[in-house]
C-alpha cells in the first residue's frame, strides 16, 4: 500500500473543480477489487457544508430505533420473521384482518392467557377450549387436540406436522409455514387459525360451546366470501379504469411539457437520466440524456433526474413548462416542509431553489404509463457521451412518442 495514503483526504481523490473520483490517481493507489468499490460511491455535487449523516435512516437522522435495529442485525439476533417472510404474509389472499391477526402471533403480542400473565395481568393460565394445558400460542393452534381435529378437517394437519418438527416455537413455525411454495394450504392454515382464536373468544365471553364444525365452517366461508368480493371488486375496477390515467397527457395550451426519468446500469457502475420537452400538441422539442459516474439509490436517481431537469430548462430560458416524474416521492418530498440531512434531502432542497420566483415552472407526477418515453431515453443513456442533446427524436423514442398523441 502507498504510504502516501494516510496523509490524503477523500477530496483529494476527485478531479480538481468538480465532483467526479479520479480514477487514474485511484487505480495508481489502490487495487482493482477497491477501485471498483470507490466507483460505485456517487458523489454530491451540492456545495452544502458537510454533516454528520446517519446512513440507516432515510432523513440521515439517528433515530434510537434504526440504531437497535442496527445493533439487533450486527448481533445476529433478529428475529425469525425476515422481509421475504412478511411479504409473503401480505400477500396470501387472505381477508386484510385475518393477516393483522397472524402479524399479532408472529410479533408475540396476541393475549393469550400465557401473555397476559407475564405481563402480570391476573387470569386463570389453562387453556379455554380444553382446560388441561397452559394457553399460549403453541398449544392453542398446535397441541390441543381441538386445533388438530380443525386441521385434520381441512386437510393441513400434515403440513402443520411437518413445520412444527423442527420449529423451536410458534414464530419459527409460522415462518416455515410463510415459506412454503404452495399458498392454498398456508391461506387454509391461517384462516384456521382466526377461526379458532375467534371460537375460543365465543366460550370465553359468550358461553359459547366447542364446535368443531362451526369453526371450520366459519373459516371457509369467510375465505369464500373475501375471494368472491375481492374478485367483484377487480372486475368492477378494471371496467371504470379511465386508459388516459396511464397514458401521457399534452399539457394546456401554450405550455410545454418535460417528462424526466433515471436508471441504473450495475455493469457500467452508472446512473442515467432521460428528459424529454414536448409542446401542447404533444410534438417533439428537444431531449436530453446524460449519466454520472457511481449507483446512486434510486430515490436520489430519481431527485437527480428532477434537478437536472429544472437546471436544463432554466438555461434553455423556457418558460410554462411542467415538469413529469413517476416518482411520487421526489413530488411528496418537494412539497413537504420537513428537511432532513440525507442526500436526498439535499437534493431536493437544490430542486426548490431552483423553483423558487419561477411561476411558470412546476414539478408533478404521473404514473409509469405516461412516462414511458422518458424512462426508455434513461435506459439508452448509456449508450451515448454524456451529455448528450437531441434537436431530433432519437429512433428509440420515436413509436413512443407517436403512441403517446393517438390516445
């Protein structure tokens, strides 16, 4: 290693004057694998004085509970359920309060008589329908012999064998369960599950009395009922969808329009931007890409793509134009008054700059449907010098464009 390394700040490994690495001085001081890595770093080409940024957060603010969460990951001791696992969860087309109830078993907090004691609420601690065991999560779903009898009925008693072989307890099981390829057993699993929280809450407060073809009955009919509604309810949505909600619009008349939109080439360690001025007739004015060197996270692309855009038509000296993005995000962000001290914070505090006594200059959303010629120019930036101006639409827009004004 250069012993001159020591002796060097970050600044010193950026080209003179402006914000990009020098890669001939880092491949002179560091090997392949990390010249590699430092490219990837985006740098900022804002001139705001240097703060102290908390990365896991995304106002760069430390929060004490990203900074458990940080320490709960350093220490390996997360729980079972990871983000795959929840996903799966929301995604079990299953009625919305049968999953906040499995998220209240996986997160330990269902009162279960177990619970309530350790919490030292004073209850009886056997369990309601059986009266023979302590009533926690485990035994309620899966020892008692009314819960297996409920899933000997709806045939997953085999699978609930298999997933509590090996689980420790009634979270790891649920995420054994969660991981299974096949969702009809998980989705009958589940239901089972708030159908027998809710029979044993009906002998609890109603003296009620055990009945096993009742429970069942109610699982499968509150699933056939949510599948059935669900389903009406797609097909009346997919009949009143307007197509021009996802299709781009012309802007009013006299104004002009600048659809803006970013991307990521992993292979060539960039991030492009693509934008494009249409009139109000939704022809053709003029386009722009261009890339920057290092991977920038995709909200910051995104802000980049916007700032760029208002930078460019400020010079071009143009005056009533909105400008489109599909990131709702940078829109949301740009009308809030709450500023972290995140990149993307600062980004977008420079995108108010540039707005601010520009009356005739505005920034929307619109959705992927109606920014597709933007989003294919930041595809294709890579393929060209940086930047690169079109007084003519390039070939890869040209149907896109075309498309757009026969709606």
């Amino acid at each position: 290693m250069n012993m001159h390394l020591h002796s060097l700040t970050v600044n010193e490994l950026f080209i003179p004057g402006c914000s990009q690495w020098d890669v001939e001085l880092l491949e002179e001081l560091f090997c392949e694998r990390d010249v590699k890595q430092i490219l990837s770093i985006s740098l900022s080409n804002s001139c705001c004085d240097d703060v102290r940024v908390w990365h896991f957060d995304k106002k760069g603010r430390y929060l004490v509970k990203s900074g458990y969460r940080l320490a709960i990951n350093l220490t390996g001791n997360s729980r079972p359920m990871g983000n795959q696992h929840w996903s799966n969860l929301w995604s079990l087309n299953i009625p919305p309060k049968v999953q906040h109830f499995v998220w209240r078993i996986c997160r330990d907090c269902l009162p279960t008589r177990d619970n309530l004691t350790r919490r030292h609420i004073q209850v009886e601690i056997c369990c309601v329908i059986c009266r023979n065991h302590i009533e926690n999560c485990w035994h309620l779903f899966v020892d008692c012999q009314f819960a297996q009898e409920c899933m000997t009925a709806i045939g997953v008693d085999s699978y609930v064998k298999e997933w509590a072989r090996t689980a420790e307890s009634f979270e790891e099981l649920m995420v054994k369960c969660l991981a299974h390829k096949d969702k009809g057993p998980i989705s009958k699993f589940v239901m089972m599950l708030w159908s027998i929280w809710r029979q044993m809450n009906e002998i609890l407060w109603n003296n009620a009395k055990k009945s096993l073809v009742g429970t069942v009955r109610i699982a499968e009919c509150v699933l056939k009922e949510w599948l059935k509604f669900k389903c009406r309810n797609e097909a009346e949505s997919a009949t009143t969808i307007d197509r021009n909600m996802v299709q781009w619009t012309k802007p009013s008349n006299t104004w002009m329009k600048c659809n803006v939109d970013a991307a990521i080439c992993c292979k060539k360690n960039a991030t492009g931007i693509g934008m494009i001025i249409r009139d109000d007739v939704g022809v053709f004015v003029v386009a722009r890409t261009f890339w920057v060197q290092g991977i920038y996270e995709v909200r910051e692309a995104e802000a980049l793509g916007v700032r760029e855009a208002l930078s460019w038509i400020r010079s071009l000296r143009l005056s009533k134009v909105v400008i489109e993005t599909d990131a709702k995000y940078v829109v949301d962000g740009l009308l809030s008054s709450v500023m972290g001290d995140s990149e993307f914070d600062t980004i977008l505090y420079e995108c108010r700059k540039l707005l601010q006594g520009e009356p005739d200059l505005s920034v929307g959303f619109v959705r992927r449907g109606g920014n597709k010629v933007a989003h294919r120019l930041a595809k294709e930036s890579f393929s060209f010098d940086s930047p690169f101006v079109w007084s003519d639409p390039p070939p890869c827009i040209v149907k896109l464009i075309l498309d757009d004004v026969s709606y």
